[in-house]
C-alpha cells in the first residue's frame, strides 16, 4: 500500500537534469555529488515515488533523501554542501596581547 504523496516535490530545469546526468557519468565526480545527481535523477522521472522507496531504490538512507528533497525544494538545486562555518577559532593568549612565541618551548642550553 503506498502512502501519503510527498510533501517537497523538487523540479529540474532540463539543463539542471543534463548536468546531473554528465556529473553521474564522470568517473573522477565526488561520490557525494554522484549520489545527490542520482537522486535528483530519479526524482525528475517519477516525482511521485515516496522517499522511502527512493531511498531504497538508490541504497541511501531515508532521512538523507528526505533532507535533499526538502533542500531541493525550498531553497534552490545545488549538488554540494553549504559552507561550513570553517575553522574553530584558536585560542588568545592568557594575556590577549600580540606576543610572539608565547606557548612555545625553546630547548634548554645544558
């Protein structure tokens, strides 16, 4: 018995759909973004078939299919990951000053 339709129902421009095509077919393409253009693929053929099905249709998990369609559909087609928010800040000196070498051992003449 299938359920419910859908809630997010991404569409692809055909332009969008041929570079997911020629991004599945490359075989030096990040495995990531082959996975999300297989997807995206998928979705173009037969937009009704619920993510779960999808899921396992492409051995991907559920929540990760539902998430890109869910992307896909409220905030525009993309294939990579947003930026991240980068590296973790480092930690000021005790003093918060400009010193140079502070934390750093100097070997001890003997």
């Amino acid at each position: 018995m299938p359920g419910p339709a859908p809630t997010y129902r991404p569409t692809l421009t055909p332009e969008q759909g041929a570079a997911c095509e020629r991004l599945r077919r490359r075989p030096t393409a990040p495995q990531a973004q082959v996975a999300r253009a297989k997807l995206a693929l998928l979705l173009h053929a037969r937009p009704d078939l619920g993510t779960a099905a999808q899921a396992r249709q492409l051995g991907r998990q559920v929540n990760g299919v539902f998430r890109w369609r869910r992307a896909w559909a409220t905030g525009g087609f993309r294939l990579t990951d947003k930026p991240g928010r980068g590296r973790k800040p480092a930690l000021s000196p005790p003093g918060g000053g400009d010193r140079e070498g502070v934390g750093v051992r100097t070997a001890r003449a003997a």
